[in-house]
C-alpha cells in the first residue's frame, strides 16, 4: 500500500489555528508575511452574552466589544451575528519569546520549535494595567514561577483599597479571594507579574496595577510552556500594518487613554507604519479612503488598504 502525505497551502496554513495547545496557535508565517488566522462569524445561542462568547473564543472584552458595534454585550440574542476578530497582524519586530501589545491587549509567544517541528506563534487575551498603573513598555525576562502564589500587596495598593472602604491585609494567601489566581510567571522588572485572576470577566480591559492578567485556563497552559529566562518584550503599536497574499493590510486599536492622540496625530502613526512595511518591496497602490476609515473606526482587526493592481 502507498503512503501519501497531505500539506496545506502554506498560505491557508497560516489561516487556520492548531489544535495542539489551548489558545489560539497558528504556523509561524515567514518573515515577509505578518497576518495570522481569520475572522469569524458564529450566531449567539439564547443564554450567551457577548463575554460567554469572547471567553470561548480566547478573546477580551474590549476587543469583541470594539468588532460587534450595536450588539448587546449582556443580551446579544439568540443567532445574532457575532463577529470573531479571531485574525491578527504579528507585532513588529523581532518574532521571539513573549511580545505584549499594550493598546492590544494580546499577547504573543514565539516557542522554540524543536527538530523537525513548525514553528508556532500562540496568542491569548491579557489585561493590562490602567492609566494610572502602566504596564512597563521595555524588554525583561521571566525571573521566576510560581503556583498558588501568595500575594503581598504594595502599601500605595493597599492605601488605594484603604480609601475606597476596602482595606486589604498585608498577606493574601492562595485560594479563591487571591487576584493571582493559581499561576504567576514573574517579571524581571521588579514588582510585575503575568498571572491568572479570581475575576476573568475583565480580561481584555486595562483593570490591573500595572500587572498582566489572563484568564486562569490560559495562565496554567501557558505556565507549561514559557521556561525561566524567557525574553519578554512589552511595545505600545496602537498600528500595525503587515502582508498577506501581496496584500497590505492596517490593524487599529484605540489608542491608551494617557497617549490621547488626535485624529491627525494617529493617521500619521497609521501612515508612519504603512512606510515602515512597505519599504523594500514594489510599489504598492493604497486606498486613502480605507486608511481614513481605519483610523476614524477602529475595528481591532486588519483591514486591507491597498488596492489590486
């Protein structure tokens, strides 16, 4: 008997996640591709709110909100169309280790892909700190890991709670009260933490002092796979354009509140980021009016900006 192997078009490959980890995996592209998955439409079923959905699907609160304007987050109702922008434009630069997109709210692993393995990019939702507690930008390192950590919150958290009537104590031991949740990879920017949380309803919001939250089912897988010493870059691209089929394509997320640029300000970022992708390659057409409604609408998922030649 004959043996044939089958291969996916690398192209439709990169389109389609892998079902090997929890989380959403896709083959690592090459690096003159930057898109990865596709956007989805499922129909809401009678008991769902739009957060049910997010969750099943890895995504965050505010980046299923900001892809289904007009639908009702608590009662979309039943076979309402909900848009997945389950589709992602790679941030830019270098493809390894941990990359956190704040304005995002997403973070990327890049594993090493062992001998004669695909390389891989996985993805989750995270939260991230709010405007008054920033997530570090920089590049740092896993420094260590725990399970069912102890969280010993900073006199200013503690003094925060104080203020709003809810003191906390010096030591919140592991168990369904502590906000770690069971998994804590720390950070080597001292004091930061990725980590899971007793409230998964707001994954995908900027809700933490500074910290990087996930949703706990996400945390425990990642905990597996992220050694000590891994690389963790954290960047602010409230823009990124990539490539696709010969295709460019511009992702737009609302910009962090304390950056607050005007309309101006961000389609010269959009703009800035479209030259910075299409340097090196042939001329390429664009589409003004797609680039403009990009930046006035953000969808939080790439759109196509060029125009067929």
């Amino acid at each position: 008997m004959s043996h044939m192997k089958c291969f996916l078009p690398l192209t439709l490959a990169l389109l389609l996640p892998l079902a090997a980890a929890r989380g959403q995996s896709f083959p690592l592209p090459p690096d003159d591709v930057d898109l990865v998955g596709r956007i989805q439409v499922i129909e809401a079923a009678h008991e769902d709110t739009l957060l049910d959905i997010a969750r099943r699907h890895q995504l965050g609160h505010d980046e299923i909100l900001l892809a289904n304007p007009g639908v009702d987050r608590w009662l979309p109702g039943a076979d309402t169309r909900v848009t997945l922008p389950t589709r992602f434009i790679l941030p830019a630069g270098e493809r390894e280790g941990l990359v956190l997109n704040v304005p995002e709210m997403r973070l990327y692993y890049y594993p090493p892909a062992g001998r004669g393995e695909r390389p891989e990019v996985r993805t989750w939702p995270v939260s991230v700190g709010r405007m008054d507690w920033n997530t570090p930008l920089g590049s740092w390192k896993i420094s260590r890991k725990q399970t069912d950590p102890a969280w010993y919150p900073p006199a200013s958290i503690r003094e925060e709670a104080a203020a709003r009537g809810e003191p906390l104590p010096e030591v919140v031991p592991p168990g369904p009260d502590n906000p770690l949740g069971q998994h804590a990879l720390r950070l080597s920017v001292p004091g930061y933490l990725i980590h899971g949380t007793n409230k998964p309803w707001g994954i995908g919001m900027r809700v933490t002092h500074g910290c990087i939250r996930m949703y706990p089912e996400d945390v425990a897988v990642l905990y597996e796979q992220v050694p000590v010493g891994t690389p963790v870059r954290i960047v602010n691209q409230t823009v990124k354009a990539g490539w696709l089929l010969g295709t460019l394509y511009l992702e737009v997320h609302p910009p962090l509140e304390e950056d607050r640029p005007g309309r101006e300000q961000l389609l010269s970022i959009a703009l800035d980021a479209i030259e910075t992708a299409t340097q090196g390659r042939p001329p390429v057409r664009l589409s003004g009016r797609r680039i403009n409604q990009a930046v006035e609408n953000p969808s939080g998922y790439p759109v196509a900006v060029s125009l067929p030649e």
